[in-house]
C-alpha cells in the first residue's frame, strides 16, 4: 500500500506498480536482446504505455546496474538531465520568490506576528493538501507542484523570518548553507560510488523515516493536549539529536532522488517525468532545510 505521505509517496515516477521498481515485480516472459533490464523496452509494434514503464525492477540485476549501466533509448520525449535540472530550477525558483516575498510584506514584529503567523500556518496547510494530492495522481502536474512550491515559499518565508529576527541573527543564511551543503555532499558520494541505492537500503531509509515521524507526530499530540513541547523531541539536547536524525533522513531521500533520476534517464521515462523528479528533490530540500532551521533555532533559544 502506498503511503499518504508524500515523503514516501513521491518515491518513483510511475504511480501504478510500486515506487520505480522498490516493490514491483518483472515481467513474466524473456526480454529482447540488448533490452534485458530496461522497463521501457517494448516488442515491436507494441503500445509503449499499455502497461506501468516501471514494472520491472531495475535493482534485480545487480551486476547490470552497478556494472555497466544501460544506455536510453535513442528516441524523442524522452527525460534527460537537463530537463530534471530546468524543472528544479523552476520549482525552487517559485519556492525562493515566494518565501522572500513573504519575508518582505509579513512582518514578525510583536504587532504584526500573529497575523504573518496565521497567513503562514494557512499556507503550509494548502502546501501540504497540493503535495498530498500530487502524490496521489497518477501523472505529473506542473501546475501543482508549482502551487505547491509557492503556498510552502510563503511557509517558509515566514518561519525563517522569525528565526532570523526573533531568535538568531543569520539563522536562514546558514541553514541554506547546511543544505547546500549536505545536497553537494550526498551528490558526489553518489557518483563515487560510496552510497549504493539498493532494496536493502530503501527499506531501512523507509522503516526509519516512518518511525521517526510517527515519533514527531506523538509530540505534537501531546504538545497539543498536555502543553509546552510534548514529550521533548523538538527542544533541548534531545531536540538537537532528532534535528541531526532528521538531516540524515534528508541526506538518505536525497540518494534515492538521485537513483530516480538515473534510472529514469536510463530506462527512457517520458520527459513530464523530470517534474515528478523536481517535485521529490524541492520537497526532500524543504525537509533538511527545516531541520537545519530548528536544530539552529534550539542551540540558540535563550530557554
């Protein structure tokens, strides 16, 4: 079953058979000569979107993945690098725009605090409800991942202008560093080969993050009922320690990010699949950069 989660949802191009080939099964029958390993080959004549692209798993065949990596298809509408890069850029771009818009014309002073605060609660709400539903379509959808990344703009445009002026002078400066700087760091241990995305590993980064959040969803019920910061995970010693679990969650999305787009390149996905990839690489960014803020936050809270 597929999480409601986008976090997990997201996880795959193809919203059909799995999550890209994590749980999906092969194919019965023998592959062509020369496309054995590649979900996208098709008999000749055959109706390439009649059946999931993904339905075979690209993690069955080690040897062929690690070893000598298939090469795309030679054909148009295809997603290559360039077009994943072009659709970051534009998602992120709308996510930057918004949150200094917000920083700019919502002010955090004590007169003005809790209507900034109201209009960015509301915004991460309708954040949240767009990714849900983009999670849950079968296709991409531009113009939902770019609502979603403008209403989460105004979220974290808001949050981090609180931080900023309220609690830490330069505290969104160096959470934009933090994650700049895990994002470069997961990217060159994954082209040298020091992570390996296999289906041992998206089941420990998956069993992980659910706990983790099911543990961040319990504090924030017993914040809600019983005051004050619940059962301590967001606050203090113990908050820095889940802050720091937080960021290598974020670290580990990134790595499977990065399998997605290679596959997906390497399998031929379509070219719209370069938005679902944009879409999992924005919402895994937001995830550290949040967490970085939070941890920068508790270290320097005067409680």
């Amino acid at each position: 079953m597929r999480s409601s989660n986008p976090v997990f949802s997201r996880r795959g191009f193809s919203r059909d058979n799995g999550h890209a080939g994590f749980n999906a099964q092969p194919q019965a029958g023998g592959a062509a000569v020369g496309t054995q390993g590649n979900p996208y080959a098709q008999p000749q004549g055959a109706n390439p979107y009649a059946q999931n692209p993904y339905a075979q798993n690209p993690y069955a065949q080690q040897d062929l993945q690690y070893g000598a990596p298939p090469q795309a298809p030679v054909t148009t509408g295809r997603m290559t690098m360039d077009d994943v890069v072009m659709r970051t850029g534009t998602t992120l771009g709308v996510l930057i725009v918004t949150a200094a818009l917000a920083w700019a014309l919502l002010p955090v002073d004590d007169a003005n605090i809790s209507r900034s605060y109201g209009i960015a609660i509301g915004a991460g709400l309708i954040g949240m409800v767009l990714a849900l539903v983009q999670s849950f379509k079968r296709k991409a959808s531009p113009a939902l991942i770019l609502s979603y990344a403008a209403f989460e703009g105004v979220f974290l445009g808001v949050v981090s202008s609180v931080v900023d002026n309220r609690i830490a002078d330069g505290a969104a400066m160096q959470a934009v560093l933090g994650t700049m700087g895990v994002f470069v760091s997961v990217l060159i241990a994954y082209k040298a080969g020091w992570i390996r995305v296999n289906r041992r590993f998206v089941g420990f980064v998956m069993a992980a993050a659910l706990g983790f959040i099911m543990l961040m969803a319990v504090n924030l019920l017993f914040a809600v009922f019983g005051g004050g910061d619940g059962l301590g995970f967001r606050s203090g010693p113990l908050g820095i320690l889940m802050g720091v679990i937080g960021i290598l969650l974020g670290a580990c999305f990134l790595a499977l990010d990065f399998k997605q787009v290679e596959d997906g390149i390497a399998y031929g996905a379509p070219r719209e699949e370069a938005w679902l990839a944009a879409f999992g690489l924005t919402l895994t960014l937001v995830w550290i950069y949040m967490e970085f803020l939070r941890i920068i936050a508790i270290l320097n809270s005067n409680d």
